[in-house]
C-alpha cells in the first residue's frame, strides 16, 4: 500500500498556496508534478555531466553518451521491451504520432484508397497528423463511433476494419472521458487484417504497468511530463523490424553514416530517427521518473487513484444536484462532468479561487464534445499524490460553485 503522506513530501509545488488555500492539483491529465529524484536529476546533468553526446571524446562527452543510452534501457525496461533500439526518443507524443504518420507518408506503404482508422475518443494529436497523412497520399480517413457511455463501438469497428485498413491509431485511455479502450482485442483484430496498430498511451503510462510487447501493436507512444518527467522527453517505440523498414522523418545530425552531396546513408536503429541534439536532460529525467514509479509500484498506483476515481464520483453524484458525469462507470485516471445550465469555463474559474486546480474545456477532442452536443466540461484528473481530502475538497468546491452561480 502506498504510503501517501510521505510520498506527498516528494513533491515540492504541492507545499503551495492558491488564494490562500491548500492547493489541490486534479489537473495530471495535462501535465504531472515533479518529484524530487526527477528534479534532481535534471540538476545534477546540468550541474554535473552537462555536453553533447555520442560523438565526443572527452570526459562529460562520455558521461553525457552513457546517461543518455542508459535512459533508453530504463524505458525498455520499464515497457517490458526487450531490445532498447526500439526506443526513440521524441518531444512527446504528438512528436511520436507525427513521426509514424510522415515517415509512413514517405514509405510509399499507403496510398490512393487505402484507410486510416481511428475512433471517435481521440485526441486531435492522434487526428490531425493522420488527416495530413491522408492528405498527401490520398488515403481515407474512417472513424469508429461510441457509445452514450462513451465506449467504443465494436460492431462498427468490425464493420470499418477491412483489408483496405492500413493503419488502425488508438487511444488506449481517452484524456477526457477515462474510457479505457480494450487494447488487445482490437490491436488483435487489426493485425489479422493485415493493418499496422499506434495505441497512444499518454493517459495510459502513468497509471498502469505496460507489457509493450504483450499489447501486439507496432507503435505506441507517450509523454514524459505527464508522468512524473520533464516536459519536452517523449518516447515512440516501435517493432525494430517496422522501424526498419521506415524512412526518417527529420534529417540532419547523428541520423547519418555518410553523407555526401550526391547521397546520404541513414544510421542504424535508434538513430536514423532522432535528429539534431536530443533532449538529454529530458532522457534523463524519463528515466529518473520511471525508476520513481517501478519503486512505488505501478500495481500500488493504479489502485490507490481508482479508488479516489470511484471515491470522487460518487461523491459528487451524491452532494452536487444536476450533475452529468460523461464517461462509463468504470474511468481510469480522469472524471469528466458538467452542471447544466452552467458553462464549464465559469465552474472551473471559481473553483480555482477555492484553490482546486481543474481543467475545463474540449480538451483537445473537439470531435467527442461535438459527438455529446456540448463545447467542453469539468474534468478532474489524478495522480499518485492525491488524497481523500483532495476529493473532499472538489466535491466541497463545487458544491459552493454552484449554489453561486445558480
């Protein structure tokens, strides 16, 4: 069991105040706080290790070189990856998405008629990178409907997903409604019609233990700052044997072997796809996180904020009169609700005033809000160091929001 009082030590920023309130943070679905090892770990690179990599010499070259590869081998480690040239690092996960969909568009692999699969969940980083792709190419973009509880259809995706579907790119946890996709059965069902699978599990990586390997897609990705990391770190792993196959997307330094002004030969796995000077520090950072998490337990984690989840839905269903709650009933990581007859903007500005840290809005899927006839909502996301009290204290804010506005 997790011990939260003392892990809530760990985190600096939570020692804060907001409006003279004791700042609760129900805002991780965006971006999570920094425990100390994390932060310490950035400074000791900049203040201890700090230089380029990978093709100096020289001492910090060298020390620079081995933090860096030895992050990847956390990540692998961490996903259960076995082999750590199948780990690049990116700037997150909308860098990762954007990184699959352009070397695919260079690849020659789809083409006029062929199909782009998605559902209705996700985020515009996991929509716009592939309507783009559709654009230069010519394939078509199709896009698996939900349910009222905002699950995803499966008959309509048996129905969508056919020989003409090359890529199938998912969300494995929806950052707005905590519908948690069945990854494995759906990734299952692609690969048998032949179709590439990206599950994109920024939502997904802080909250649960992932077997990369075991969930049978090709791509998946995230973002460091959304656990526990760095902004600006983000991973896409790949099967080595698809990487392979892929032309790189940014050209220039360390993606090389040889260049020449008549031709230029791409390095080998990871490489060929992280031009330019990497994110050291952010690597680094990532891998600071992930050692923070694998101590706590990923198992530990995932219990201790469902049951906040279920704790802060019934709360909130039981003290605040004419609440919708979007979403099934089993969510993973993030509450999405709203009031009716009262816009989300003005419920989360004063429930700020009250110190309670929310987000409101489309967050970023302007496509489901439009699916649900409404512009946004009330969404109260967790992490590791939330507490009951936390839970209390949104449930008593908005409680107070409302008899104001209303």
């Amino acid at each position: 069991m997790l011990d939260i009082e003392s892990l809530i030590s760990d985190f600096p920023i939570l020692d804060r105040k907001v409006n003279g309130q004791r700042l609760v943070y129900l805002d991780n679905a965006a971006t999570t706080q920094k425990p100390m090892p994390v932060l310490m770990a950035s400074r000791h690179y900049y203040e201890a290790v700090n230089s380029n990599i990978h093709r100096g010499t020289h001492f910090l070259a060298r020390l620079a070189t081995d933090a860096y590869e030895n992050a990847r081998k956390t990540v692998a480690r961490h996903l259960h990856v076995l082999d750590p040239r199948e780990i690049i690092f990116t700037s997150g996960a909308t860098d990762s998405i954007n990184l699959v969909a352009q070397s695919l568009a260079r690849s020659g692999k789809i083409g006029v008629g062929d199909e782009i699969l998605i559902s209705t969940l996700e985020h515009h980083a996991n929509i716009v990178p592939w309507q783009m792709l559709c654009e230069q190419t010519g394939a078509i973009l199709r896009v698996v409907p939900c349910a009222e509880d905002g699950t995803i259809d499966e008959v309509a995706f048996h129905q969508l997903l056919g020989k003409q579907t090359k890529v199938l790119a998912l969300v494995w946890i929806s950052n707005s409604f905590g519908v948690a996709h069945p990854i494995h059965r759906l990734t299952a069902e692609a690969k048998k019609s032949g179709a590439l699978v990206l599950i994109d599990a920024a939502q997904a990586a802080p909250h649960m233990t992932m077997d990369v390997p075991a969930i049978g897609a090709d791509f998946l990705v995230f973002s460091g700052h959304k656990v526990y990391a760095n902004t600006g770190i983000g991973v896409l792993w790949g099967r080595a044997d698809v990487l392979d196959s892929l032309p790189p997307w940014r050209g220039g330094g360390e993606m090389i072997k040889e260049v020449t002004f008549e031709k230029t030969t791409y390095n080998e796995l990871p490489f060929k796809f992280e031009a330019g000077t990497p994110n050291i520090e952010g690597a680094i950072s990532l891998a600071a996180a992930f050692d923070y998490l694998d101590e706590l337990g990923m198992d530990e984690i995932r219990q201790h904020e469902a049951n906040l989840l279920e704790i802060a839905a019934q709360s909130l269903t039981d003290s605040v009169p004419g609440i919708h709650l979007y979403g099934p009933a089993e969510r993973t990581c993030a509450l999405s609700f709203g009031i009716e007859g009262i816009h989300h903007y003005d419920l989360g500005t004063l429930i700020d005033q009250m110190g309670v840290a929310v987000r409101t809005g489309h967050h970023c899927c302007q496509p489901l809000m439009a699916r649900f006839g409404i512009t946004g909502t009330v969404r109260a996301s967790f992490g590791i160091y939330n507490t009951e009290k936390d839970v209390d204290a949104l449930t008593s804010s908005v409680h107070k929001a409302v008899s104001m506005l209303r």
